[in-house]
C-alpha cells in the first residue's frame, strides 16, 4: 500500500541520499531499490526521479558519471562528501521529526 503522495513527496530526497550512501546506482537501479527497500510504499517516477536527481546534483550533494554495462552506457550517480553531510544532517532531522510525531500519536508525555 502506498503513502499519501504527499506525506512521501517530501522524503524522496532523503531516500535517494540514504540509498546513495550505500552504492554508485543509476536511476532505474535507484526507483527498484527504493520500491524493494520499502516493501513497496515509497515509490518515484522516472519523470519524477530525473527532476530530483539534477536537483541534487546541482546543489552539489550528489555527482553523476557515464558507465559501460554489458554495452549499454548508464548514468551512475555518487553521493558526495556535502551530499553525506546533507544526510547525516537530515538523518538526525528524521529522527527528531519522527520522535515529536510517535509522542504525539501515543498520547505525548504526561
């Protein structure tokens, strides 16, 4: 089941950054991993995909290279040394976020 298209919109950039992390990938490899990643609640569009990946790249947080792959040439794209601290700092943000939100959802402190 999927999210609400905008309760998700907003987490793309950190899913791409975190899936970056781990990997050179090019952007199918990146939409199938994302999908399989999350059990299938979090999905991207090429036309959605391409838009936020030159977004990255132009703040400088992700670069991108051409690559031969048994005679096809793909576009990998690298997580940068700003893209992981782009990461480390949205990581710790998500964490915060998601505390607030559970205290929030469970009743809060008393």
């Amino acid at each position: 089941m999927k999210l609400n298209k905008e309760l998700s919109k907003g987490s793309h950039g950190l899913i791409l950054l975190k899936l970056l992390s781990l990997r050179d990938m090019y952007g199918y490899e990146l939409v199938q991993e994302m999908a399989r990643r999350s059990e299938g609640v979090f999905s991207m569009s090429q036309g959605s995909l391409y838009p936020l990946l030159h977004t990255l790249e132009s703040r400088g947080e992700i670069t991108s290279y051409l690559q031969s792959d048994s005679g096809r040439e793909r576009r990998y794209y690298r997580l940068t040394d700003t893209g992981h601290a782009v990461l480390a700092e949205q990581e710790q943000e998500w964490a915060r976020y998601t505390r607030a939100m559970g205290l929030i959802l469970e009743g809060g402190t008393s």
